[in-house]
C-alpha cells in the first residue's frame, strides 16, 4: 500500500511541476504566425491514387512516370513552405529518371508483366528520411555539425527500393538524433502538422509523416526505435509498419545503434494507403521478407483478437483521450459485427511500467558487453564535446546548437543508474512471455497509439514519457501496423496498433486493410472534419 501511496505522491508532484513549467513556455514562448491556416485542396487526381495503382497505370501507358513525378512536384512546391517538410529535393533528377522509365517502358517487349515482377514500383516517387542515406542527398539527422555531409551511396532499405523502379524526390526532416517525438532541429527548423500547423508532426520520422499526410508523397521510408514511424503515422493519418525484428537492414542511416538498441532499432514502410504496405515491406525487406510469408491469404475470421484500452494508470504517463478510447471501441464493435469474432477486452499491469523497461534495456550493453553510445557522444560528432549541463546554460542564454529536446535527453542520461532494476527486468520478461504466450501465431491485440490526440508544437517537453506506447513494442520485438481511423472533432487524426506475434506481420498487415476500408484510411487535410 504505502508504494501505492508513493506513486500517487510522484504523480501529483510531477504534474504540478509539469503545470507550472506549461505556465512559464506559454508566457515566454514565441508564437509561430502563419498567415494560411489550411493547406490548399489536391487538384490532380493522380495524387489520390496508391502507388500500386500508379506502377500499374505507368506500366499500361495510362500516364507516364513524368505526369506522375511531375504532379508530386508541384504538390510538394504548393504544401512545402507551409509544412517545412521536405529539407532538400531531387527534382531535376527525379524528372530525368522518370523519362528513363517511359522510355525503357515504350521499349519493352516482354508485356506488362515482367516489368511487374521485375520492377514492381516503376515510375513511382518516394521520400525518404534525412537519416538515410541517399546518394548526392544530404545525411545530417539535424546536426549541425554534419550540415556539410552528403551521402555517397544508398542506404541498403532505399536501395532496393531504387533497385524497384521508386523515383526519390528528396528527403524529409526529423528531430535532432532521431530521438525525440517531434521533428525540430537548428540545421531545418521544425515541421508542421498538415491538419494544423500549429501541431507537430510527431518524430523522428514527421516530416516524412507531414509529406505523406499533405498528400505530397504517396510513400515514404521511416525508422523506429521508440515509436519514430508509428507516432508520426498516428499525428498525420496515414500508415505505417514497425516490422518484426531483423527483416529489414537498419544499416545507412545515422545515427547507428549501439549496445542493445540495435535489436530495437526497425527501418519500415510510411504510406498513405493500406495496400502499398505489403509490397513495400516485401522489397525492402529482400530475402528476409520470405520469413514473413507475406502473400499468403490472412482469414481475418479466424483470428483470435484482443483490445488494450491503457496501460494500467502509469502516473508518469497522460490519461487516454476519450475520443481515442472510443475510436478504438469503434474497431472492437465493427469486427465483432463484420466478422463475426469476440474481441477480448485485457489489462496487462506489466504495461504500466513501459518507459521503465524502454529505458532499461535502451541503456543496456551489447552482447559483446559495451555500453551504447551516450547522446551526448552522438551530439558531438564531427565538433567539440558537448557538457550537457554548460549546454543547456548556452541554450538559456541563446548560444547553443542544440534543441531543448537533445540538450534534455543528455542531462537525463547523467543521471541513468547503470545498475538495471531487478524489478523493471523481472516486469519486462512477464510481458514478453505473457504477449508472446497471447498473441501466438493467430493474435491480434489493438492498442492506442499514444495517449493524447496530436499535440501542440513543443507541448511534448512536458509529457515526455508518453512515447512508451509505441517504445514498448520495440523492447518485444513484435511487428506493429499504425492505422488511421478518421478525424477527431477537431479535425485531428485518430488512430490505433495493431499488434501481432513475431513473423506475423501479415495479419496486422491484413487487419489495416480491413479497418481503412471500414473507417476510411487517409483524409485529406481540410477536405472534412467527419468522425469515424
């Protein structure tokens, strides 16, 4: 009783400083101005196509890859200086490769269907993630101190993608180090949410995220070591995949994880529509994405599934939005009605101490017993040593080339105990085989994607722990698919995981499929404010 009664002392105490923190930003925070208050509508109907049906037009000489890159173009040209998004572009390039495409497309003689199997995104634009590398492309993931890097080679995932017929168009912003949960540094600035600009796009995938829901790119590759391509996902109404651990190579991007992290680390798809999430994972996950079984038929009847509405009433963590508790009731009541099943309702306690074990085993060592690499190494690459404490008296005083946010994590990380909690470890190896033991080969588990609704800029600073939604999944290695589930009252994303046993992508893969055909999937920003 009494450690309940100390929990309950830490939370009323941690919000109370939260609050007062909240009063001091509101005060002196500048006030971003935007003099437009809504993206403008899409025109050209080929941005309102998937990329699946785009390679299958190109490859009929429906359209040509120009008409199509070129319609990404112009988007991106209208949507970018409201959204700041896209940090560098390609475009001339992208137009010579489309032009290559036709031409190759008006000179094949094996039929349709060999340029499918051999090349099945032909002519299709992507984005990518500045953390990846590709080629002639900037490579700084918002450091400063590597503004003048640009990238040699393809990073291995965009490669294959390349090696598929995708055209790049440019790479797109995220946070400083890919370590916080909105995409802001001092090198690009920060990103806007396309369905409010005075929102985030989440990170440290957002503005990869921000693209994809401006309808200025149909798909888009993401990395994810706490959430970092389901929380932009879930910020801007689109999908994205976490796969299961080892299918896709996390090598060519920056920064490189170390100790334990490198099994948490997962590089996946970022689409607009549900059908493009199979075909990408099956390109860049090569040979691996053969474990995946991916084109074998899903029966969703079959399934057993199961509904988490909270983690349990972690006080370090916000309550649940109400309208995403009763969205996610929403998908529980349209599957019981549709298919037929009985979705389960769980409470999982060990959920409640998810940052706990998040932050537990990330500041664990490798297997070959070396510590990770501390965030404050990773700040002063290519530069001088950054103190955490003298930076942050720098950035009070307005001097320094951090954010608050990176600066914030390296003064956490002095204070890490580097003797793990018997407790927290013990809490972590019930939930892996308890989630395990659940989901098996035929489960499939909905969780929120995070406990509030899309947040204001830099609001985050003051509920930084509410990642451990997402970062949990990436401790268990499980497969995880964000899916849309139309807007909120105020116009907002709404959105659940979709949860599934290790290899068994393809179910949380079929039940996205399923769920946006039943509440929509994407919408576009300012069309509508409908509820799901």
């Amino acid at each position: 009783m009494a450690s309940t009664r100390f929990e309950r002392f830490l939370g009323r105490l941690l919000r109370a400083v939260v609050w007062m923190l909240f009063a001091a930003f509101k005060l002196f925070a500048p006030q971003q101005r935007h003099g437009v208050s809504r993206l403008p509508p899409i025109t050209n109907p080929l941005l309102l196509l998937s990329a699946m049906q785009l390679a299958r037009k190109i490859r009929r000489k429906a359209v040509t890859s120009v008409e199509v890159v070129q319609a990404y173009i112009d988007r991106i040209q209208e949507v970018n200086p409201l959204i700041n998004a896209m940090v560098k572009d390609r475009f001339s390039a992208a137009l010579q490769e489309a032009g290559q495409v036709d031409k190759l497309i008006e000179e094949e003689t094996g039929g349709e269907e060999v340029l499918e199997d051999r090349l099945p995104l032909l002519g299709v634009p992507i984005t990518v993630k500045e953390a990846f590398a590709l080629q002639g492309m900037p490579n700084s993931t918002g450091l400063l101190t590597r503004r003048d890097l640009v990238s040699g080679v393809d990073a291995p995932s965009v490669a294959l993608l390349k090696r598929a017929g995708a055209i790049p168009l440019g790479v797109t912003n995220c946070s400083e180090l890919c370590m916080w949960l909105e995409s802001h540094n001092h090198l690009y600035g920060i990103t806007n949410n396309p369905y409010d600009f005075e929102r985030i796009a989440g990170g440290s995938s957002g503005g990869e995220g921000s693209i994809l829901g401006a309808g200025a790119s149909v798909i888009g590759v993401g990395s994810d070591i706490g959430g970092s391509i389901r929380i932009p996902c879930f910020f801007n109404g689109v999908f994205g995949h976490k796969p299961s651990t080892g299918i896709v190579s996390n090598d060519g991007q920056y920064p490189p994880a170390s100790g334990l992290q490198i099994g948490f680390l997962c590089t996946g798809p970022m689409c607009r529509y549900a059908e493009d999430l199979i075909p990408m994972l099956s390109i860049m996950g090569g040979p691996n994405a053969n474990k995946l079984c991916l084109s074998a038929e899903v029966d969703l009847k079959k399934l057993r599934f199961f509904s988490v509405p909270h983690n349990g009433g972690s006080h370090l963590v916000s309550p649940v939005d109400a309208q995403l508790l009763q969205a996610q009731k929403m998908v529980v009541r349209r599957l019981e009605a549709d298919l037929g099943v009985k979705v389960q309702e769980l409470f999982i306690p060990q959920l409640k101490y998810s940052f706990q074990i998040w932050g537990t085993m990330m500041a664990s060592p490798g297997k070959d017993g070396k510590p990770p690499t501390t965030f404050a190494e990773l700040m002063s690459e290519g530069g001088k040593k950054v103190w955490p404490v003298w930076e942050l008296f720098k950035w009070l005083l307005g001097f320094s080339s951090h954010t608050i946010a990176a600066i914030g994590l390296a003064l956490v990380e002095l204070f890490q105990s580097s003797h793990p909690s018997p407790f927290i470890l013990q809490q972590k190896e019930s939930l892996q085989q308890e989630m395990e033991e659940l989901l098996g080969t035929d489960g499939v588990l909905l969780y929120p994607s995070h406990p509030q609704i899309t947040p204001k800029h830099h609001h985050p600073i003051f509920t930084p722990f509410n990642f451990c939604y997402t970062g949990i999944f990436n401790i268990l290695g499980l497969p995880v698919t964000q899916c849309p589930l139309g807007l909120s009252k105020e116009g907002l994303p709404l959105g659940v995981q979709i949860v599934t046993g290790k290899l068994q992508d393809r179910l949380s893969l079929a039940t996205a499929l399923y769920l946006e055909k039943a509440f929509g999937g994407w919408r576009e920003p300012g069309k509508t404010t409908a509820k799901p």
